[in-house]
C-alpha cells in the first residue's frame, strides 16, 4: 500500500489479477524484500507470543497493544531509513489481498470451535437477531449517519461505512466470554450471532459494491434485479454450496487412510480452495466457510485427529490475528494522525455509544419474541449481549478497502476520516467492554457457578486429590524408591482447593419432608442439583460416545447422531432415555412403505403359470402368453404407443398428424385386446386374481371406450379441446407405461433392501453405542453428584434406560440376526486392527521397531482396514456347531467339542416360558443360539453378568433385571460351584439354546482336567476383572492397556483360614471373582465381586469355596502357567460337591 493511488482500481480487479499482481510483487520486483518480510512475520509472533503469555490481565487489550506497535512502527519509519525499509516490505500488500490472506483462517475457525449442538436449539433465536435485528440495527446506523453527515460522504459510502459499523468480531467476542462464567446457551447465543452479523455484513459491503459497479456499467440494469442476483449468490447458493462441500468434506475424511500431517495439510488447502472457488464464481467464500465450519465438527475426521486439527487452526488463528492488528498499524499512513481533531475525537465516541443505544434498542423490539422463543432469555441477557458485541478484524478490513476504494470519497482528509473512525471505534469497543463486561456479569448474577455446582466441584477435586494420594502411597512399596523423601512428595502433590467452601457452606442442610412419601430428605436434593447432575450425566454420555468412536468401536454417523441427541438435552438440563435413542434410530418409514408397495407388485406380476387346459387352443394360447418373447413384445409395444400419446399433447403436432394418430390408436388398441385376450384364454379365472391384470385391463377398457366416443362424434378429440373428459382419457392412456417398471422392481428392492440393511445397522450401532455408554457411566456415577440422594436417582434413571435398550437392541438381533453378526464381526475387526497399530506404536517407543519398519506395517494395517470398509457382505449367523467352536472355555479343541455334543442337545422355548427359576438346582449350562432372554434375581449379584441394569421397587422388594441375548452362556457359575439358581430366566422371544447337561459337564471336567474347568473360572475371571479394571482406569487409556492387561491373568483358589500371599512386585491387580475373604492385618472384609487394595498383601477364605483372579506381568504369568501341576492339586480339592454328583 505505497499510496491511495495505487489502490484506486482494487474492486475492479479480480481475483485473478490480484494473485497475480501479489506474485508479481512478491517473486520478481520485490524479491529483494523477501528477507525483510520473514524477519517482520517471525518478529511479530514471537512479540505476539510473549504479550499473550505475560499480559493476559493487563487493563489494555492486546489487539490495542499490538495496533500501537505497528503504529509506532509506521512512525519511526520518518526518522530511520532502516525502519523504513521493513517498513515498505509490508506496505506493499493491497487491503484485498490482506482480507483475503487472514479474514477465511479466522471465520471458519470460530465457526468450527461451536457447539453445533446447541447452536440447532438456539437456530431461531439466532435468526430473529441476525435478520430482521440486523436489518433494524444497519437502518437506524444509517439514518444516524446520513443525520449528522459530518464527513459529507455520498450514498453509496456511507451505505458502505454503516455495514462497517454494524459488523462485529466472532474471534474476540468468542474470547471474551469464554471464561466469564456464563451459561452455555448465553455463550452460544452470542457467538453464534456474533459470526453471523459479521457474515451478514460483509455480504452486505460486498453486495453494496457490486450493485453500484453494476449500475455504473450497465445502464439499463434493473435495481431489483441486481438485489435478487445477489441474495441469491451470496446467500443461497453459498449456504447450500457450504452444505455440499461440508458433507463432502466429511465423507471424504471419513475414509482417507493416512497420517496427522496429510490430515492438516489437506484440510488447510481445501479451506482456501473452496474460498477462492467460491470469490471466483461468484459466491460468498466467508459465507460458505461459516456455513461449512459450523457443520464440521471433531467426529467429522479421523478418530483421534480431531485434537490435532484444533489446535492447529487455534496456532492459525492466532497468527492471523497478530498479524492483522499488527499490519493495521503500519498499513494506516501516518498522514492520516496529521488530520485528527478533538472534534473527531468526540465524534468517534458519540458513534461508538450511538451503537450501544442502538444494540439494546434492538434487543428490546425483539425481547418478547426473543423470550418466547430462548430458553431462559431475560433482560439480563439482552443486557450482557449488548455489551459482549467486540468489534475487530471483519471491521478493519472493510474500513481499509472503502478507504483505498475507487469511489469518490473527497480529500485526503476525508479518506483519512473514513479510516480512523472505522479503526477507532474497533480499539474502543475492545477497551470499554473489557472494563464493563465482568462487571456485568457479576452484578447481574450471571455467572454460571452457583452454589450446588461450587459444592460439586469442590468434591470433585478432593476425590482428584484421593486419587492422587493413594497413587503415591502405592508407590512407597517400590524398592526402587524407598530413599525418596516421601514427607516432601506429600507436600508437593497436596494442592490447595480452588472451589474450598466457606463455614456457612460446611454446615449441614436442614431435613425437610417430601409433600408425596413423607419421607426426610436433604435439602440440597432441590431442582438446581438435579439439573446439574443431568448436565454431568450427558457430558459423561457424549465423552464416553466419543471415546468409542476415537477406538473405533462406534461409527461415525452413529456417534453424531449419540453427541447430537445428548447436546440437545445437555442445556435444558434433561436427560435422555431410550425411548430418544429409539426414535433418533428408527429406520425411514418412507423406505419400508414403498418396500411393501414394491413387494405386492413383484407378487402380482410374477408368473404364475397354473395348469394349462385340456383344449388344444386354450393350451396354445398359454404357451404362447408364458414365453418370455411375449413379454417383450409387449413392452416394446408401450414403448411404442408413448411417442403417439406424447405428440397428441403437442396441439401443432397434433394438428398435423391428426389421421396417423387415429390409425396408430386403433392398431394399438387392437394389440392389448388381442393381448387381454389370450391371457385371458391362457390363464382363465386366475386372470382376475392378479391386480395388474385388472389394471391393464380397466385401461384397455377404457381406450375402448375413448374410441367409441370419437367415431360418435361425442368428443373432438384430435382438434386439442382440453376438456375434462380428454384429459382424463389421455392420463389413464398414459399410464400404461407404469408397466415397463416391472422390469426394474427386482433391482428396486434390492437397492431398497440395501438401504434398509444400512438403516438396521445403523440402528444397531447406535442402541450399542448407547448402551456401552450407559455401562461406562455406572463406573463414574459416584463421581458425578456428591448426594446419596442424586445419586440413587441417577442409578435408577441409567440401569432402566439401559435395560430398555438392551430389550430393543434384543429385539433387533432376533428379527435380524445377519446384522448382528455383521456389525459384531466388522467392530471386532476393527478392534482388533487398531490394537495391532497401538501395539506397533509401542515398539517403535520402546525402540523394538525402527520408524520405518513400523510404517511399513501400519501400511500393512491401513490396507486391511480399506478392504473392511469397502467390504459389505453381510455375515450369516452362526449355526450350532460354529457356536461351540466360539465358547472360550473348549478353545476350539475338537476333542473337548466332541466330547461336549455327546449328549448335549438344542431346546427350544416359546415366548413366555421359563427356563429355570431362582431356587432350582442347576440343570446345566444353556447356549443361546438365538432369541433373547429375561434374567431377574432378588439381590444383585455374580448370576446375572456382573452388571445390574434395571431396578424396580415393589413394596420395598428390589428386582434386578438383565436381557442376553444371542451367544451369551447362561448356568455357567451355578455348574461351577454346584449352588442353587441366583437368578431366573424368561424368555421375551422364541428361544434356541444349546443344552450341556451338568452331569456331563461334571465328566468332561474330569476327563480333561483342569484345562475345561480352568478355562470357565477364567472366562468370568476374565469378565469381572475388565469391569473392575475399568473402573479403576477411568482415566486412563482403555484400549490399549486394557487389553495388555488382561491378556496376563489366571484364576488361583483362595483357602479357608488359611494366609495367601497376593501382591508382590509382580502382581499388578488382584480381583475377587467368587466367595468371601478377610484382609488378614487390617481385618476387613471383601465379598466378591471386588478389586482387593494394593496395599492388602495377606488374605484368607472365610468360605469354602473362593476365587481370585490375579494380573501380573507377561514373564511371570508365564512361569505360572508352565507349572500346572500346582493347579491340578489344588483344582481337585475344591469341588467335592461335583465328584459325587
């Protein structure tokens, strides 16, 4: 910008000639200047980088601090040449161009850091403020300009200068309420109408400067018309060219294969090149980007890139944002300061408190809407929007490009003006609302953090400290570490507590009486905590549908819908049971009615030949009517008689081929009665069965009819009166031709059938997703609400919405069985796959694997994982024998199978019916072959897969209740210890089990002892062991470690009043699968299921029959399973219950 002059014809430019004139500039007359250039960039960052890390709570802003050094700079460069130089090394970018580098980087930024969530909920609210606000908001700006008209402007700029004031900066409004303390929707609300009134405004300039150059060029160019062509470009065909490019994009993602870097690059290049596409053709690029951020979010990419990709466009918006208020210093002449008064001043002012006036004369028009429609909307909001507004980066550059603009704008002084009021008001608005807007806040009794939340959080942290805390005394134990000064550990790890309470806080809540039980209750159980403990509930289902979607356990269409349902609740402080899970998954009704339609064509037109009369001619005719050549030409006969139907419409074409079309109707006609007539010859009283016979017959019928009025004369049909009776004769005619889709329907249906299938996978993922989620919330629970009371309720609320789950994912896998075994089968692959690539990233950690050793294999795995994706075949469910060979404990041993299907058999029960009671004495084990199956035990226990999922209180008598379904392994624990039934078992559907009778069972323990019997303690030792694992990694990294740790575990008996030994150096965990033990040096009690203390090291039974499941290291489980012989002796003695069976 080495002068206005040189900017004079910048908005006839193009885009073309700017990238042009830019790499002219750049690489040929100033690559001298290249030097200069890095060396102010780098300089700019690391200044940048140090005022944002040592003045974040300075009273001046920093955007302000940076305009002043560039200021500063831009002055010095009058008294030292060498200042010059850097100088002139940036002044040569044009304002175009300088919008174009930084203003994309920075809206679809902010755009993509939204909560696109509740952004949906506050869609209307956001519209009314941004449309018809906006609108109210630029009128009054301008009638306040053109009022006072102290820079003596034309239309044309001031319509420009008001857009420039009305607009707003997302970036530094979205950074001032982040750490306010406001609630989420307030938060959401503001951003969301502060990206899209920057949006609006910068279509608005754009839209203002391309009409005026239109009028200018074009004489008879309609106003009108030229407002139409630009909502249309700008508006329309940029929101749905973002809605394309956004699924695009995310489909794309979605199934490229390759590391972080590509993911970066790609997603940066992409940015630019749609802006650029969209300026080229003539679209709005800020608005597309706006549009496509908001409908990216993290689980649009690669599992785990996410993280990744947003900080790097936070490290890219940031720059830009250094760089932007740094060159508007050095950009601005220093002239331009000659020409400022006191006069000028005050005006800047009065326009910067005239837009505050105006902002909250707004809100008040639209309050009453604005209440109805926003979920706790009050004046405090409007109050704290009007002040939240910061105005920045979309400003500035719109007043540089109307001040370098080729409009005629009067003197320099003027320009100068236009300029500096344009970039005042920006430094304070962001001075002013720093000071004011905390203030706000606090008076007004916004802040998010209420006293039930405060008590919340303060728990929250001490439970991080326990944790903490018992870390450290684990690691007292290490001998590596007994010299370490343990006294200055403790202190260094004792934290003190933001969210510490007052004495008045410490104090108990007084009892009050509940108005429908009469029951005490405490009083903090009131609606605010309730609201709270939903919010952590939801937040606690969308991380943990995130988690499964970054191990790729959960697809991605599945997890949006998870995150999306679960957000939508998150601000209303509901919660979200199945019954919302079932209606977010249920399949497109559209999809199963033309299905139906489709299946009762393809029954009505299938050939069914019956059997051929006696009479010679009769047998003829069916011969003749059930070839496939009579088919044919019955189909090339419609499609023949379409093009004489179709000229009968046209009337110039009817007028002249009147007589051809007469005869060609007439030969026509006589091809379906002579047609009619054989299958009516041919196929007799079945003719009349079939609806499309009757169909085709009524039109023939009535083509007999058409005929016989025309040659009465009745109608006039060839001379083209459209009148009713004609018009009705040529449809019927006409559809006709809906028999040519008979020969497409089979396609039809399967490509129906195929979505259909995807439709009942997707279902199926998300029931999973949600029910996977709800079992990893009852591992936290106790951690999300600090009230018993809370927490009870929470119990109750996530067990019965699982059970409801599990019944319709049950459901689903009865009626669809294929589906299942697909999913199950693909998501295990995946699993699988994804444990060899963290196992490979270990080793290249652990320097077992070179980097490019590893990346070879992960090449390897990448390529397994593409043909997954593209592979759709759907898997058969397994049969009896396949489902023997897939029970952990046989570990498909065909001698143990064998042994096994002597006299075991396959039962089957109806819907309804019992399988076993809680009491009886166990009968043998049943393998679930398909169906699903009700299990419900009086008290919660080992009998129904560890887990409890429903409860229901009758008369103070708690049920609870689980559903297995296909594959599960019902009787296993009861064979083992030879006990009566814990639990009984109801069928909900048609049940297929696979009976093994427990005497036999008994004998197949003895003849291959102890590998069978063993095997089954360590399957539920194994079952037990990941639930209890997992509780205690609820912090860590479950797919990895969860599975190194399990693969390193055996089962060992525990004696009665007899000390064992448990932990040493090499045990890393030690879980209670089965009975009662007693810590023999502090004297409690364990009853199992339960992860003993790594601080117990000496147990004994206090029942006769106890198990332990023990975790230890790959090299010493090793060593324990080399010496079998312990095992056997030990195996022998603890079930002489079953020997004597």
């Amino acid at each position: 910008m080495n002068s206005p002059a040189s900017n004079a014809t910048l908005f006839k430019k193009g885009l073309t000639s700017t990238w042009q004139e830019f790499i002219r500039n750049m690489f040929m007359t100033n690559s001298k200047e290249l030097p200069e250039i890095i060396l102010i960039l780098s300089l700019i960052c690391t200044v940048g980088a140090f005022l944002n890390l040592h003045l974040k709570d300075f009273p001046v802003p920093l955007p302000v601090i940076l305009f002043l050094i560039g200021c500063s700079f831009e002055m010095l460069s009058f008294t030292s040449d060498r200042v010059q130089q850097y100088v002139e090394a940036i002044q040569w970018i044009e304002p175009h161009l300088f919008f174009d580098l930084f203003t994309p980087v920075i809206i679809f930024n902010v755009a993509f850091d939204m909560d696109v969530y509740l952004l949906h909920k506050l869609f209307w609210q956001i519209l009314l403020i941004t449309v018809p606000g906006f609108l109210i908001n630029y009128t009054l700006i301008l009638w306040y300009l053109a009022s006072v008209n102290k820079l003596f402007l034309k239309t044309t700029p001031w319509l420009l200068f008001s857009a420039i004031l009305v607009s707003s900066d997302p970036m530094l409004t979205s950074a001032a309420t982040r750490d306010l303390g406001l609630s989420r929707g307030l938060v959401n609300l503001i951003n969301g109408e502060s990206l899209m009134t920057s949006v609006m405004s910068l279509i608005m300039f754009t839209s203002i400067v391309d009409i005026n150059s239109g009028m200018q060029k074009m004489i008879n160019n309609s106003l009108a018309y030229s407002i139409i062509n630009e909502i249309w470009s700008y508006c329309i065909a940029s929101l749905l060219f973002g809605i394309l490019t956004s699924k695009l994009i995310q489909l794309w993602m979605s199934t490229v294969f390759g590391d972080d870097v590509n993911h970066i690059s790609l997603s940066l290049s992409i940015l630019y090149l749609i802006f650029f596409t969209c300026e080229i053709v003539g679209m709005s690029g800020i608005f597309t980007l706006a549009i496509m951020g908001l409908l990216l979010n993290s689980t649009s990419f690669k599992p785990g890139v996410e993280a990744l990709l947003l900080e790097f466009w936070n490290c890219l918006s940031f720059v830009a944002f250094l760089m932007v208020f740094t060159f508007i210093g050095l950009l601005i002449p220093a002239h331009t300061y000659l020409y400022i008064s006191f006069s000028d001043i005050y005006y800047t002012l009065n326009i910067y408190l005239t837009l505050v006036v105006f902002r909250l004369l707004v809100f008040l028009l639209l309050s009453p809407l604005l209440s109805r429609l926003a979920h706790g909307f009050s004046w405090r909001w409007a109050f704290i929007m009007v002040w939240s507004e910061m105005k920045g980066i979309p400003n500035i550059n719109m007043a540089l490009l109307l001040a370098y603009s080729e409009f005629s704008l009067g003197s320099e002084r003027e320009k100068s003006q236009i300029l500096f009021h344009g970039v005042a008001v920006c430094l304070i608005s962001l001075i002013v609302n720093r000071f004011i807007l905390p203030i706000a806040v606090s008076k007004l009794g916004l802040h998010d953090v209420t006293s039930t939340k405060h008590k919340s959080l303060y728990c929250t942290f001490q439970h991080f400290q326990e944790l903490t805390k018992s870390a450290a005394s684990a690691l007292k134990f290490d001998k590596d570490l007994a010299n370490a000064d343990w006294n200055m550990v403790e202190k260094a790890i004792i934290l003190q507590n933001p969210y510490a309470l007052s004495q008045e806080e410490v104090t108990e809540h007084p009892k009050v009486r509940c108005l429908d039980c009469n029951k005490e209750i405490d009083e903090t159980l009131n609606i605010e905590a309730i609201e709270l403990a939903n919010r952590r509930l939801l937040s606690a289902q969308i991380a943990s549908y995130q988690r499964q979607y970054r191990n790729e356990t959960l697809s991605q269409s599945a997890v949006q819908v998870l995150v999306g349902a679960a957000g939508s609740f998150a601000e209303k402080g509901e919660y979200m049971n199945a019954e919302t899970v079932k209606n977010y998954s249920e399949s497109k009704k559209l999809l199963t009615f033309t299905r139906k339609v489709l299946l009762n064509w393809v029954y009505n037109t299938k050939k069914e030949k019956g059997i051929p009369s006696r009479y010679c001619f009769l047998r003829m005719c069916h011969k003749i009517v059930f070839i496939d050549e009579f088919e044919c030409v019955g189909y090339l006969v419609i499609l023949m008689n379409m093009f004489p139907i179709i000229i009968s419409w046209i009337s110039v074409l009817n007028n002249i081929y009147e007589n051809e079309l007469k005869h060609a109707n007439y030969s026509f006609l006589a091809f379906y009665i002579m047609e009619a007539l054989l299958k009516i010859a041919a196929m007799r009283k079945e003719y009349f069965l079939h609806a499309w016979n009757l169909f085709e017959l009524t039109i023939t019928l009535v083509g007999i009819a058409d005929v016989m009025l025309i040659e009465t004369d009745s109608i006039n049909y060839y001379t083209f009166d459209l009148i009713q009776i004609v018009v009705f004769l040529k449809v019927v005619r006409f559809l006709r031709v809906l028999r040519i889709l008979k020969l497409v329907t089979p396609k039809l249906l399967q490509i129906i059938d195929k979505n259909m299938s995807h439709q009942l996978s997707f279902r199926y993922a998300i029931l999973k997703g949600y029910v996977q989620g709800e079992a990893d919330i009852m591992t936290i629970i106790d951690k999300i609400a600090s009230s018993k009371q809370i927490k009870q309720m929470l119990l109750r609320r996530v067990t019965k919405n699982t059970g409801h789950a599990m019944k319709e994912l049950g459901y689903l896998e009865y009626d669809h069985p294929e589906i299942a075994v697909t999913m199950k089968t693909k998501e295990e692959i995946n699993v699988m796959l994804s444990l060899a690539k963290e196992i490979v990233k270990v080793f290249r950690l652990k320097g077992i694997l070179h980097k490019i050793e590893g990346s070879e294999i992960n090449k390897l795995i990448m390529a397994r994982k593409r043909e997954i994706l593209d592979f759709q075949h759907i898997y058969k469910p397994l049969t009896v024998d396949e489902a023997l060979c897939h029970i952990p404990w046989l570990d498909k041993d065909q001698d143990h199978i064998s042994f096994i299907q002597e006299r075991s058999k396959v039962v089957t029960f109806d819907c309804g019916n019992d399988i076993f009671e809680e009491g009886d004495e166990p009968q043998g084990i049943y393998i679930i072959i398909s169906g699903m199956v009700k299990l419900q035990r009086s008290t919660p226990g080992l009998g129904i897969d560890q887990i409890i999922w429903e409860s229901e209180e009758k008369d103070y008598q708690i049920t609870y209740t689980d559903f297995v379904i296909t594959g599960a392994i019902i009787g296993e624990l009861n064979c083992l210890t030879n006990e009566p039934m814990k639990y009984s078992a109801t069928c909900k559907t048609v049940v297929e089990a696979y009976f093994i009778p427990k005497n036999h069972l008994y004998e197949a323990f003895e003849q291959f002892c102890p590998h069978i019997e063993y095997k089954m303690w360590l399957k539920l030792g194994l079952s037990i062991t990941a639930k209890k694992i997992r509780e205690h990694l609820s912090y860590e990294d479950w797919n990895y470690k969860m599975q190194l740790k399990l693969s390193n575990i055996y089962v060992k008996d525990i004696w009665k009043n007899t000390k064992t030994d448990i932990y040493d150096e090499t045990v890393i965990y030690v879980i209670l699968i089965h009975g009662c033990v007693e810590d023999c040096q502090l004297r409690k009690v364990y009853k199992a299921p339960f992860l003993i203390p790594i601080t117990c090291h000496q147990i004994q039974g206090i029942e006769d029959f106890t198990k332990v499941a023990i975790v230890q290291t790959s090299i010493d489980v090793k060593k324990f399973r080399w010496n079998t012989s312990k095992y056997r002796a030990a195996h022998k003695s603890t079930r002489p219950a079953a020997s004597g069976m």
